[in-house]
C-alpha cells in the first residue's frame, strides 16, 4: 500500500487525534495510530479504549489498506518537515512503513492493523443535533466546575440533561455548581440523561470548529460525537448523579448587582492577601456599598477594598473562596451579575443581569464559614 499526502494537512490531522491516545497504555499497540485507507481517503484513528477519535483526509493512494503506525515517531517527524508532498509506502508482510521526503527517507516499524481495538460504532443511539457554537459553550461554562475526587465518580464529568429540544449541562465538585441549559436550535425527539467525561470533553472542546453542525448520539455506554470529518466516541460514566436541584437554595432574600468585570480583578487583588490553604475573602454588604477584605494571619498580610453595587436586603457578612469565586466570574460574560445570599452559613447564587434568549445559567458556590 502507497499513497500521498500534504504533509501540514497530515499533521493537522494527527494532532487532532492524538489527543485520544494515553500517557501509559495498557496495550502497546495503543501508542499507535490506526491508518485505513479506502479509495482516494485515509481514516486516521486513534483511541485509549475510553475515547477515541477519528478523522480523515483526502490522499492519493495506488489501493486499499490498514496498517498501525507508531504515532511518536510520525508526529515528530512531520513537526520537523515544511509543508510538502509526503508519501508513505507500506510493506503489506511486515507492515514495514517508508517515509519519502523532498529531504529523504525515513523508516519505522509498523504494526498489523487488524490487531488495532476495534472502535464502538452507533448501535441503538438516540440522536440529537446541536450547533458547536452551543456545545462549546456548555463545555466551557461548565467544565471547570468538574471534582477531580475518583471516589466520586459522577463528579469528575459533567452531566448531559436532554429534554426535547433543550439541553442542560450540569458539573458540580460539592463546593461550586453550574448548570447551564440552551434550547435554541437543538433538535431531539427524546428526553434522556448521561455523564461525560472531563477528558473527552477537553479533546471535543479543543476539536470542535465554529460553523460546523454537531450530530450527538448516545447509548446506555457510548456518546458519539460527529461533526466535519470528524467522529468522537467517549464510554459514559457508569454511575447515578447526584440530585442538584435539592441543593439550590430558593428563598434567598438578599439582592447584589455588582459590575462583573470589577468584582473579578477586585477579588483577585485582594486574593493575593488571602489565606493559601482557604482563599478566603470576606464580602460586606450593606445599601449600596460592597466591601471585600482578606488576611493571612501566619504571614500578617491583609487588604481591604470597597465598590459601589446595588443591594436589597439586610447587611450580610459571608466568606467566600477567592479562587472559586475568580473561576466562575471568568466564564461569563456579561457586564453585570447577580449574587442571591440568604445567610453567612448558606450558598450563594451567581447568575447574570441579563442573559440572551433561550439561554440560562445558574451558578452556586459554597461559603467558608468565618471564623470568630
């Protein structure tokens, strides 16, 4: 088996893919890229058997075949090789792979194909589509909120709530929440649940390109992801979410509007002063006056800031973590946003001013209880 091919568009695409193979495989043959070619089109896969990806591109080939090509090696090779015509020539007895450049050969040995895992295809699916505009957005809103806890399973994806023709993602760590929900352009015909991993939704987000549609199916075991020339698959997490809805709190009589833009560079300012181990900072709140504090008092540094805001309510003084506040201020993009408190030991709501529509966010974060 011969064929060419540009050696950039080779490149872009092997990157693409090589975000689906693992630090330490448990087969060898996983450090490996899967390459089919059928006609004039080289499908390029590549998975760590939880998700893989594959993708594929326009080549000059003399016939078919598949052979597994070690993906380091070819990577760093074609890193190093301006933009070219490459061919690439394969031994069909001992998978032997030959590299032709404009500067020379390269050999390395390839590996049978036919013993590459075999990727999951669609079967019995439900299916829904979506643009990639609102599935980058659901990622990026969301995904940072995701526990790292192994011992919480659930929590270390975000969780994927279709409804018809709206869509809520969900991530939560027990400290923060967020749950986002779109429902312009979604088109479904099914009401459904699942948890995706924080890895394949990294890979996904990084792989996804504006303009294209995004075709989303899934099982009881497998989402899968199609949009281009690109296919995803990601095994879901096995595990019951926790009810997020029981842990928002409704009657939160206190009312802040704050410019979102300050309040961020604000609490970053004065993060610098914080506590390391709690980041806390303290807010102050009474009519019109929003005052932030914080003070480490192993190393005797403190700081204290004050900003206009809008608020109804009674003077409330609660404790919150600095970082997680900064995080879920960076995701968000309007100019003003809302903070409903009820009292120093319970939640707080963040949800922006003014939200476009057939989009909502809501995002909770737990206080740090002040110390006497």
């Amino acid at each position: 088996m011969k064929f060419s091919v540009s050696s950039s568009d080779l490149l872009k695409q092997l990157q693409l893919a090589a975000g689906a193979i693992g630090t330490n495989p448990v087969l060898p043959i996983l450090e490996d890229f899967l390459f089919t070619v059928s006609g004039n089109k080289l499908n390029i896969s590549a998975t760590d058997l939880e998700t893989s990806i594959s993708t594929s591109i326009e080549v000059r080939s003399d016939k078919d075949g598949i052979v597994a090509v070690p993906a380091k090696i070819l990577l760093d090779t074609l890193k190093q090789l301006p933009q070219q015509p490459v061919t690439i020539n394969v031994n069909d007895e001992n998978f032997g792979i030959e590299i032709t450049s404009s500067f020379g050969k390269y050999k390395l040995a390839g590996e049978n194909g036919s013993d590459f895992p075999r990727i999951p295809e669609p079967d019995t699916v439900d299916t829904l589509t979506m643009s990639t505009q609102s599935l980058i957005q659901g990622i990026s809103k969301t995904l940072f909120a995701t526990s790292t806890d192994e011992l919480r399973p659930a929590m270390t994806g975000v969780y994927f709530q279709v409804d018809f023709n709206k869509i809520t993602f969900v991530a939560t760590d027990a400290h923060k929440l967020v749950k986002y929900t779109f429902s312009e352009g979604i088109k479904s015909e099914v009401m459904s649940n699942f948890i995706v991993p924080k890895k394949a939704l990294n890979l996904l987000k990084s792989a996804l390109s504006s303009g294209d549609e995004v075709i989303m199916q899934f099982n009881k075991a497998n989402a899968f992801f199609s949009f281009g020339d690109t296919h995803m698959v990601c095994r879901l997490i096995d595990a019951r979410y926790p009810d997020y809805n029981a842990v928002i709190p409704t009657d939160n009589p206190n009312d802040l509007i704050v410019s979102r833009s300050d309040f961020q560079s604000s609490l970053k300012r004065i993060a610098i002063y914080a506590n390391r181990t709690t980041n806390q900072v303290i807010l102050n709140i009474n009519n019109g006056s929003l005052t932030i504090s914080a003070q480490d008092l192993d190393f005797s540094n403190e700081a204290t800031e004050q900003m206009t805001c809008t608020y109804e309510g009674e003077p409330i003084t609660i404790g919150f973590n600095a970082k997680f506040l900064v995080e879920m201020l960076g995701v968000l993009e309007e100019d003003e946003i809302r903070m409903e408190l009820s009292s120093p030991t319970r939640a707080g709501i963040i949800i922006p001013d003014d939200m476009p529509e057939g989009e909502s966010i809501l995002m909770l974060v737990m206080p740090v209880m002040l110390s006497n």
